[in-house]
C-alpha cells in the first residue's frame, strides 16, 4: 500500500537559518510527488511538484526538493527561512494510475527570531 | 483569475443532522476531489468527481455522499452526523481525470457537538 511519511512533525530553526522538511514514500510502482503548505485556518497551497524529469524542483517562497528514488524520499529545503514561512508543511505522493493524494502527517516549521 | 471557492467556511451541526458543503473548481478544471483534515492531521482522501460521476472512492462510509453538477461545482453531503465528523473540509480542482496536480480551496470547518 502508498504510504507518505514525515519524520519530523515539528522543527524549530532562527530566522535566516537553513532548513530541510524529510518525507519518504512506500510505492512499489511509480509515484508523482507534491509538497503543499497550510498557513494558520487556511487550506492548501502547492509548494512545488515532481512528475517527471529533473529530480530537483524548485517551488515558490523560495523552496526547493529533490526526487532520490534510491532512498525513496523527497524532502524539501531552503537555504535561508523568514519569519513568515511559519506554517504546516505536508508531503503528499499520487501512484501512477490513481487519482488520489496520499499525505504525510505534516511538519510543523516554527521560526524563531 | 479565481481559484477554488468553497462554502460556508464555517459550520455548527449537532448529531445526527445533515450537513451539504459546496466547491467551485478553480476556472478551466473539470474534475473536484473532496479531502478531510482531522485536527492535527493531514488530509484523507474521501472521493473524486469527474464528468459529474464518482470516479474514486477513500475508506470512507456510504453516509458520504457528494455531487457534480454541469458547471463542475460539486457538493459534499455527509447524513447522521458524529461527533467524530468534525474536521476540516477541503475541496481540491484539477484539468482533466489524469491530471496531477490538484489545487485546494480554503475549506469549511464543521464543528458537530
């Protein structure tokens, strides 16, 4: 079965600082791959997207992923966070020939002054 | 150019009532998925409408039933309700039944007491 797995459901970093967001899938065929953010009583909003090609993708904000078949995983980055990237982050994966989003359980990124 | 829109946002039932919720795909999408989002969680997925048909269906009870009308828009519609149906409602658009990438509108948030 298509799983989505988020290894960190809450990550702290100070402003200006890196951050990476890990999520790993569990597909035995191929899979299309998504990250979207959820702003505090909001709904979703699409981050960036693997669906084929080059396995770095960049997004909005300034975010960036990259698609590592071998470890299964796609995890997302940015080289320098603001105050105002403090949102839930979901990974969320559709199997070839499904129509559905499967999600992870969510990040939650706090930035602190 | 406007995106998904749903309504209402917010919403109070008490158990066992009936509650309808409404989605306008974002222009230029045919096809409406209908997510769930328990607090704290990510999104499962409940069904998808395409060509005002049920295409695909989540692990969820027959009490969820839902609509697509010729202009796209779609309705969710969940029948005795419990306690446990409190959660937040996302609508979702995409182009096409094969499409990928699925764009959310901001969701309604039922609260059943």
């Amino acid at each position: 079965a298509q799983s989505v797995t988020q290894l960190d459901s809450q990550v702290p970093v100070f402003e200006e600082a890196p951050v990476e967001l890990r999520c790993n899938y569990s597909s035995s065929v191929s899979v299309y791959l998504f990250w979207y953010v959820q702003y505090p009583n909001q709904g979703l909003q699409l981050l960036l997207k693997y669906l084929s090609g080059s396995t770095l993708v960049k997004g909005i904000n300034g975010f960036e992923a990259e698609f590592n078949k071998s470890q299964t995983s796609f995890h997302l980055r940015k080289p320098s966070v603001h105050i105002s990237d403090t949102a839930e982050y979901f990974c969320a994966a559709i199997i070839q020939g499904a129509q559905k989003l499967v999600f992870g359980q969510g990040t939650r990124l706090t930035i602190n002054p | 150019d406007a995106g998904v829109t749903q309504s209402p946002t917010h919403l109070i039932k008490t158990r066992g009532q009936q509650v309808t919720l409404r989605c306008s795909p974002k222009s230029g999408h045919d096809t409406v998925s209908w997510y769930q989002q328990a607090l704290g969680q990510g999104p499962q997925f409940i069904f998808q409408y395409y060509e005002e048909e049920e295409r695909q269906r989540g692990n969820f009870p027959d009490r969820f039933s839902g609509h697509q009308f010729p202009n796209y828009s779609s309705e969710l519609n969940v029948n005795a309700l419990l306690l446990g149906d409190s959660a937040l409602y996302l609508c979702a658009s995409s182009s096409g039944q094969g499409a990928k990438t699925q764009y959310f509108g901001p969701g309604t948030r039922l609260l059943v007491l």
